[in-house]
C-alpha cells in the first residue's frame, strides 16, 4: 500500500511487524533523508574543540610517546557508538625544528582512567553538552598501547624547521593563505569512510605531536554523531 512500510525491528515509534507510515514521491517510492542530516534532525550530532579566542593546547612532549596524546576522541566503555565525521588540528605556535604530526585509531580500549581536559561541546541543530564521547586535550595517563594496536590514518613527519616564524614568513609567504591552510591537518571520515568507521566501548581517534626542541602548541575541531548500541544488537 503506497504511503505504508513495515517495521522489522523494535523501534521508537513502530514495533515489529507493523505498518507504518513513509513520506513517498509521485512514483510511490519511499523517500528518505541522508542519514546524517536525520542525525542532526534527532540532536545526535556534537560538535567540540577550541573556540574563537581559542588558547593554544601545548602538544605537551618532544618525544612521541603513546599514553600522552594532543587531542583525542573517544567512544564511551559501552552504551554508545561514536562515528567520527570531520576533524582539524592546527599549530598554533612552534616549538622550533620540525614539528610531527599523528592521527591515528587505537582499537583497544582507553577509556579508563586517561587524565585529560575535556574540550567544550556543542550540539548540533540543540542546546545539549550530554554527549556521551569523550573529547579531551592535555591528555595523559593512557594507558599504553602496541604499534599492532593502532593504525595511522595520517601523518606530517619532519616538517620544515621553524615553519611558522621562519620559512612561512621569509621563505613562504604565501603559504599560508584563506585558500589554503598549510598549518592543519585536516581529516574527513564521511568522505573516507562514508559512515563506515565507528568508535565503540572504548576505540578512539588520537592525535599524539613531537617537537624536536621545545613543545608547540595547537588547535583542533572535532564533529562525530552518537548513536544507542542497543539498537544495534548483533554489535552490542
């Protein structure tokens, strides 16, 4: 029957087996809205990182070392599924020679106890900061983890020394323009993984720097969607 669906699980507004009602075309083709913009429509959606007189987060090491990650997102010990969509981390300021820069996904679970400073959140199309991911900064006491435990999503290793007082004021001026920002690093897991890569019971997204001389310091956005584990029984 055109204008009807049947539910085949436990939903909010249907239960199983029923019919239900689904905004259809002139062809009496179901219609559906994109699954993220549906996310922003039910307030799943958060957004969290420095502000607009944002104060520079010190990348805290001159050595890389796993348990003191920049920046992180990570899903909850259980209950919540966090899906990464965007992310942006800046430098700030230099440290001095050639800063490294590391996103990577940890796929063990960090949750307990990392020390950190939460990041303010917004939600998306709302007014709620009740967010289950946790988004921190000046991170430490995670606990350690293996190379075989983690996957680099994407890396800037030995940049230019002094590349902000230096090389972008003398050397490359034009560098650094409203164009094009050569001092973030920026990472789009809707365009990448169109949905597919999850954070859950613990997994998260880390970015650890090193500098080789003093620390520098940066800035970051992260936007990720929230959704109930319970819904999505064969994973919970």
């Amino acid at each position: 029957m055109s204008g009807s669906a049947v539910a085949r699980k436990n939903a909010t507004r249907a239960s199983a087996g029923n019919g239900i009602v689904a905004a259809t075309n002139l062809a009496e083709e179901a219609r559906s809205v994109p699954w993220l913009m549906q996310a922003g429509f039910e307030g799943k959606v958060y957004i969290a990182g420095h502000g607009l007189e944002e104060a520079a987060t010190d990348g805290i090491i001159t050595t890389l070392s796993e348990v003191t990650p920049t920046f992180m997102l990570m899903a909850p010990a259980g209950g919540t599924i966090v899906i990464p969509i965007w992310a942006e981390v800046r430098i700030m300021t230099e440290g001095g020679a050639a800063p490294d820069a590391y996103l990577s996904y940890v796929g063990v679970d960090r949750s307990s106890p990392p020390a950190y400073t939460a990041l303010d959140k917004l939600q998306i199309n709302g007014v709620s900061t009740s967010s289950d991911a946790i988004v921190g900064k000046t991170i430490s006491a995670v606990t350690a983890f293996t190379s075989a435990q983690n996957v680099v999503l994407a890396r800037r290793s030995a940049m230019v020394d002094n590349m902000i007082s230096v090389e972008g004021l003398t050397t490359l001026p034009s560098a650094h323009t409203m164009e094009r920002n050569t001092y973030g690093l920026e990472f789009n897991f809707w365009d990448k993984f169109g949905g597919a890569f999850q954070l859950y019971k613990g997994t998260s997204v880390m970015f650890h720097t090193k500098t080789a001389t003093t620390v520098s310091a940066y800035g970051c956005t992260f936007v990720w969607a929230e959704v109930n584990s319970s819904v999505y029984d064969h994973i919970a």
